[in-house]
C-alpha cells in the first residue's frame, strides 16, 4: 500500500493509474476508521481497481468549541486495517500541504441553501468547510467514483449537488449506515459516549423506526408526530437540536405528496452530538 503525503506524490500515482486505464475509487475520511468507513472501503473495492483513501482531519469544518483537538487520531491502526483491505494507496496530508496559504485565506466552496440547514444551521460553516475539503481532494486525487456513507445524509447531498455544479465527472456513491446490533449508527463520536449514554444511545434509532411505521402506515401529520417524538426523544435522556421529516431527494420539507422521505435527527447526549436518519418510500 503506498503511503503519500503530498500532492506531487499522489498525481504521480495518477498518472499511473491512469495511463494503465485503471478505475480509480475515492474513500475520503478523518481517520479513527470503524465498520462504517470500512464498508465504504469495501463498496470501492468492489467497483473500482483502484481504491484511494486519504485520512485528514480537517481544521475548516469545526467550528468554535468543537472538538477538534479532541477528536480522535488512530493512524497505525488505521492504516493496518486499510492494508488489510487491499487498499492502494493511502493520502495522509498536512494541514500545510491542503492549506498552505492558512485558513484565513484559502479560497472556499460553499453549496448554498442546503449548507444553511438542519447541521448547518446548528454548525455555521461547517458545510463549507465540508465542501471546500472535499472538492479539493477531487481536484488531488481525480477519483471516477468516490464513495459517503449515508449516516451524514445531508452532507452527502450537499456533495452531490456540489459535484453536479461544478460539472465534476465523479460518480457519488451513497453507502447505506453501518449499524451495531443493537441499532446504533457507528460513528467515531461514540467514543465520547461513557457506559451509561452507551445504553441510551440505540434508543435514538428505535424512536426513528417508530416514527417512520407512523408515516409508512398513513400517518402524514408530520407537525403532530415531529413534537410528539421529539418529546419522547428528552425522555429517553437526549437533548434534540433538530427532528425533521424532509423530501429525501433535495432536503425540502414534506408534504403529503412526498414519496421518497428522509427523517433527521440530531441530539445531544452529555456533551456529544449525535446525527441519524433513515429514508424510505411510501
């Protein structure tokens, strides 16, 4: 497995790629890889010959007292796992080699309207930070297929719409959540969780499929059925910062001629913010 660290590097590594028509695959990550980004992994192994995967944590999509210093670094395991995987090539580049003019005066991507919502509007800048990041490991890599995982659904739309707009040839694949057993969508942020939110936590899942037998099974009063949830949501222990019921195909908000439907949540429990979904056709 190559291991590159500049931008140089890994267009050398392109190039080879594709003078010997080789399909390239784009898994881009923060790094503390679980099940979750193994899968997507897995998904590029499948499809493509060649599977890229770059590990940064990026300083422009957390905003002010978030945890970015905090947040998990796990790069022997992780890389051992990639390797295990048959992973090509891993990218671990520094914030000097993706920023090198600073933060402050690094041209940005921004996706208007979508960015501005749900997340981005609990989390100002985020979305562009997501954005920024990752159109510019398109431009580094030049992925044909580059694959999200579906626990960040609205981050995964903000990139397709992105992608569309600036004309970018790259296939976006969405890969459905990886899930414990139990129900809890796995993410790096469960780590923060201590043994008491841990056994709180798989209720979040359980309270979205109720929610969603409700609509599959007639209900539409997406008002009525978004506060009683929400309600049940604190009593389970959890702090929600938003429960939504939204078009699944562009984030605008249900009505009872919606087919393809998406329900968000994000909640608070401690100090960790945890997101799921689940979208699904009547």
């Amino acid at each position: 497995m190559l291991s590159l660290t500049t931008v140089q590097a890994l267009r050398e590594a392109r190039y080879n790629w594709r003078k010997a028509d080789q399909k390239v695959g784009f898994v881009p990550t923060m790094g503390n890889l679980h099940e979750g980004h193994l899968q997507l992994v897995r998904a590029a192994k499948r499809q493509c010959d060649v599977v890229v995967v770059s590990i940064f944590v990026n300083p422009m999509q957390f905003g002010q007292n978030e945890d970015l210093d905090a947040y998990p670094r796990t790069l022997s395991e992780d890389k051992e796992k990639l390797q295990a995987l048959g992973v090509e090539a891993v990218f671990l580049p520094s914030v000097s080699e993706m920023y090198p003019r600073g933060l402050a005066k690094q041209t940005f991507v921004e996706v208007p309207g979508l960015s501005n919502i749900l997340c981005g509007a609990s989390r100002p800048g985020h979305f562009r930070g997501v954005a920024t990041i990752v159109c510019k490991l398109f431009n580094m890599v030049s992925p044909d297929m580059a694959f999200f995982g579906e626990k960040d659904f609205q981050q995964l739309q903000v990139i397709r719409l992105m992608t569309q707009d600036l004309s970018l040839p790259i296939d976006i694949v969405g890969v459905p959540i990886e899930r414990q057993e139990n129900g809890l969508a796995l993410s790096s942020r469960n780590g923060y969780l201590n043994e008491q939110q841990r056994a709180i936590a798989p209720s979040l899942y359980q309270l979205l499929t109720e929610l969603k037998d409700h609509i599959v099974n007639g209900n539409r009063e997406y008002s009525q059925l978004i506060d009683t949830y929400t309600t049940k949501i604190e009593q389970a222990g959890f702090v929600p910062d938003y429960l939504v019921v939204r078009d699944a195909d562009n984030l605008s908000e249900a009505d009872t001629n919606t087919a393809h439907l998406v329900i968000l949540v994000a909640a608070y429990l401690g100090d960790t913010r945890l997101i799921d979904n689940l979208h699904f056709t009547c």
